[in-house]
C-alpha cells in the first residue's frame, strides 16, 4: 500500500475545518444555562493568549467571611450569618420540618466569595432533593430570628447551634 502526502494533507485540512465549525458550535447560543463562561482576551508580543473562568451560575449563594465580635465567621453574599447544627456531625442534614422553618438551609449550588476556601466549599443533597451548601462537611443555616446582615442571635441555641470560623469549624466560646 503506498501513501502520498497529498491525501493526508487533505485529511488533515478537512479535521481541522471540522474542528473548527465544532468550536463555534459551542460558542454562546443565547440560551439561559446555568453554566455560563466568560472569556478575555491578552494579547502579547508572541502569541495572542485566551483565559476562561466559569461564570458563577445562576441562583448560586455566595459563601464569604465577615469579621465580628465572634471572629471571623461564614456569611451569605448579602452579610447574613451562616450557622451549623452539631448533630449533622458533619454529614447528612438533621435539620427537617419545623427546624428547617426557624433554621433556613443555604440554598446550593455555591460560589466562594472573600474569604471563604473553595476546597471546603460543597453542596448535598436534603431528603427532600434539594441542594444544600456545605462547608467543611457542614451543612450551612441562617437563623430567622437574625433580622440584618451582622446579626448572630443563633450563636450558641441549645448549645447546638454555632457561628462558623473561616475554617469551616465552629465557634462555640
């Protein structure tokens, strides 16, 4: 069998066409996902370089931290406090029913924001299949009795609840 560069040329030409209308097949199509990207472009002397970063997605609840009288502690991305319950013991939620009523769970997916470590930052599944942040392990709260941004009424109820440090561990002193 005898080959010639001509018909690998070819080959290779029409790939990289099919390689290309593939590229801009992926390209924004307007739709409204949840996983939209972002892309700047640098140029340098040498090569014109391309980094994307993922988008936050839509609805997603920004963990960070917040200096107070506590320490630092997790916050929302609106400044409202962020509380584990102990007997999650760093797994499944135990907060069900009534106590998810006066301790709302942190809605997933998340996005770090300052302070907050992406590694420690994740969501799990809730009984009922909704998606909840953790961090740490720990499932996240608010506590409805905090009124505004800055407010920890829930440190220490029942000697269960707690403010979370920047470390993902509780606060109890």
């Amino acid at each position: 069998m005898r080959f010639t560069a001509r018909p690998i040329a070819l080959t290779a030409m029409a790939l990289g066409l099919f390689g290309l209308l593939g590229l801009a097949a992926c390209g924004d199509d307007d739709d409204d996902s949840a996983t939209d990207t972002t892309s700047t472009t640098t140029e340098t002397t040498e090569a014109a370089e391309t980094t994307t970063t993922e988008a936050a997605p839509e609805g997603a609840s920004t963990v960070a931290t917040a200096d107070t009288d506590l320490g630092t502690i997790l916050v929302d991305g609106e400044g409202r406090t962020l509380y584990l319950f102990m007997p999650d013991a760093q797994g499944a939620s135990m907060c069900l029913d009534s106590c998810a009523t006066t301790w709302p769970p942190l809605a997933g997916p998340a996005t770090p924001g300052d302070g907050a470590d992406q590694a420690l930052l994740s969501t799990a599944t809730r009984p009922d299949g909704a998606a909840q942040v953790t961090y740490n392990g720990w499932p996240l709260y608010h506590f409805a009795s905090d009124a505004a941004a800055g407010d920890t009424n829930g440190q220490g109820v029942g000697n269960i609840w707690y403010v979370v440090d920047a470390g993902g561990n509780a606060i109890t002193g």
